[in-house]
C-alpha cells in the first residue's frame, strides 16, 4: 500500500477585542475586505460578527504550516490593528455576553439560525480544525473509528476556555459543553465501512434534514470537500507554536495507525461510551487530571499518558520532521494549558487588588500577547 500524503491544512478561528476595553468588536468592513484582499480565499467572515476564520493550504508538512498559520495570524493582526483592534486565539472570551453578539448577515448563516434557533445563539465560541490528507476514502473510514481513541487526548492538551460570561466555569474547555447543543456533534458514530458511512449520512441529505456532510460536526469527520480526516475536537491555540504541537500530533497519530494497518493490525476500538467518559475527563481537567486506560482499568496521570503517547508516535514523528513539536507536549503538561495560564492570570490580578472585571481584563490582554508571542 502506497503512503498516503499525510498533509495538513488548518483552520482557526479569532475573536477580535478592542485593545484597550477588551471588549469584543464586530469587524468592521474595512478590516474584512483588507483581509479577503490580502489573503485570497484563505480568509473568511464566521458565524458572529465579532468572529473571523483562517484557512492554510495544505502543508507538506510542519515547516510550511508553521509559515503559513504565522503568515495568516499576522495579517489578520496588522489589519485588525488599523482599526484598534486585535484578534486573540481563544475558546471563549472570559467576560463577553452572548446575548449581545449578532450573526453574520450571510446565506449560511441565516439558514443555520433559522434552522438551529435559540442554541446557535450561544455559539460564541472557537475552535481549530486539523485536516490530514489520505487520499483513499476506506482508510478514512477505518481511521476514523481508531483515531476516536485519542480525540479525548487532543481535547484535554488543547483547553482554552475555562471562564463564561465572567465566571470560572470549573471546567477546562466550556467550549464543548456549548458546541454540545447543536445536533450531530460530539464523537463519531463507529462504521463498519466507507459505504456504511456513505449509507448513513445520506440519508439525512436525502431527507432534507441537511444540505451536505458539512452540517455533520463531529469530533472527527471525514470532509466532504477535500480527501482528509478532520479533526474538530480542540479548542483553538493562543499560542502558534501549540497549535502546531496539537497539528503534528494529529499527523503523526494517523500514520502511526496506517503502519499498523500495513502490517494488519489496528488499534483496538472501544465503544463510546468508554471514550466519552474520558472525553469528559479531558473537558473538565484539560491535563491536571488523568485519563482511563481501559485496558488496566485505572485513571493514568497525563503526564504518564503523555509520554506514552509520544513513544507511540516517535518513527512517525522521525518520519514526518516533526519531533521537535511532538516533545513541547511535555511543555504543555508541565506548564498547563491555556486554560490554566489564564486562571492563573485571573489569580495575580485579584492579588493586585483589580476587581472582577479587572480580572477578566487581565486575561484579555494576556490573550493578545500569547497570539502574538510567535510571530
């Protein structure tokens, strides 16, 4: 079996705040037609007004993500800045309201509220999708049910909404809990084959209840556009270089299990209900807690999962140039995620005497410094 490209492409998505209120912004025209004109396609409006989303093209490998996303990242800051304001890579904002944010006056979009009513509302959150090239669609199928596995994994490393609406939620990523209300999300149903899964969604196309495959979030999904898996369960990444730690690992999952595929073996499948216990654990405790290995039948502390995870994946990361991004895991679980840099953040400005919003404040403005931390 020839290998498969395993390429990249990543998408996130930004609010944009205004950098002295720390208020979240609707973009201004301007702001979005230098961005369309700058980026080409690359570029696009997201469902709130005060959301934008960028796209990379698909990446060889690591070198030329990392270009690419500093090169996208950067742009949106320098125009977002003519304008006083500036983009952050977070989940959630740690103060904002909901209830005061708009939707883009866009085809899709108004479909989606009309068609999703009052939890779409909610939807202020973002998130990051990963695509890994496979250009063969019954291993997309049969990776899909492995990859399942470790979608808690990436969750937990990847956690960077623990405030809402100006309360410490208690959890690692409330992000989830919001994106949880919108049908056909959460982790994907187990399929037996490519047609199966073909079967299935079609289904509900040829019923009218969707349009296409993209109205289908899952966690992990086959895209309907292009000829990768994606993943959809991470929050998005303040800091660049994290985002692409989260990127390389997806990469390097994927190939691992296609080397056990070559040689006509899997990884064992579990049933949901096991994984979304664990996809459970990793929203509430990001990486300060373990997650279940079923096999011992025992919670493992993430720093032992971490490592083991690592060991998994080495020739892979040996192979795709990428073991340098592989090991700032370790970096992330010793440092924390997000979510606790931003709790931590909260924690020193109430020991300076802020007050609440002052707080929040405090993780804005720490939230623009970690995006532009690595351009």
């Amino acid at each position: 079996m020839a290998e498969p490209p395993f390429s990249i492409g990543i998408e996130e998505e930004y609010l944009l705040v205004d950098r002295d209120t720390c208020a979240l912004v609707e973009a201004p025209e301007g702001l979005m037609a230098a961005c369309a004109a700058e980026l080409e396609g690359q570029f696009s409006p997201e469902f709130l007004q005060c959301q934008v989303e960028i796209g990379t093209r698909p990446c060889a490998g690591v070198a030329d993500a990392r270009d690419e996303l500093r090169r996208l990242r950067g742009a949106v800051s320098r125009h977002a800045a003519d304008h006083g304001l500036s983009p952050i890579a977070a989940s959630c904002h740690p103060l904002a309201d909901w209830k005061n944010q708009h939707h883009t006056d866009k085809q899709r979009y108004n479909q989606l509220h009309r068609d999703l009513g009052g939890v779409v509302r909610r939807m202020l959150i973002c998130g990051m999708h990963v695509h890994v090239g496979l250009d063969d669609d019954p291993l997309r199928a049969d990776l899909l049910a492995q990859t399942s596995y470790f979608l808690p994994h990436l969750l937990a490393l990847s956690t960077s909404s623990p405030f809402w609406q100006g309360r410490d939620t208690g959890l690692a990523s409330y992000r989830i809990s919001v994106f949880d209300n919108l049908p056909r999300t959460g982790l994907p149903p187990q399929f037996d084959s490519w047609q199966d899964f073909e079967r299935s969604t079609q289904i509900l196309v040829d019923t009218g209840a969707i349009e296409d495959t993209t109205r289908i979030w899952w966690d992990l999904r086959p895209s309907a556009r292009y000829p990768t898996l994606e993943a959809r369960i991470m929050d998005v990444q303040p800091r660049l270089e994290h985002a692409l730690t989260l990127a390389t690992l997806i990469q390097c999952l994927m190939r691992m299990l296609w080397r056990l595929r070559v040689r006509n073996q899997r990884w064992r499948l579990y049933d949901r209900f096991l994984i979304g216990e664990n996809r459970w654990r990793a929203q509430r405790y990001g990486v300060s807690e373990g997650l279940i290995d079923f096999g011992a039948a025992q919670v493992v502390p993430f720093d032992q999962l971490a490592e083991e995870l690592m060991g998994l994946i080495e020739e892979d990361a040996v192979a795709l140039k990428c073991l340098t991004e592989v090991a700032r895991v370790r970096e992330i679980v010793d440092h924390g995620t997000s979510a606790d840099r931003q709790r931590a953040v909260c924690a020193k400005a109430a020991e300076n005497g802020d007050d609440h919003e002052g707080q929040m404040r405090a993780i804005v403005h720490h939230l623009i410094e970690e995006y532009h931390a690595d351009l």
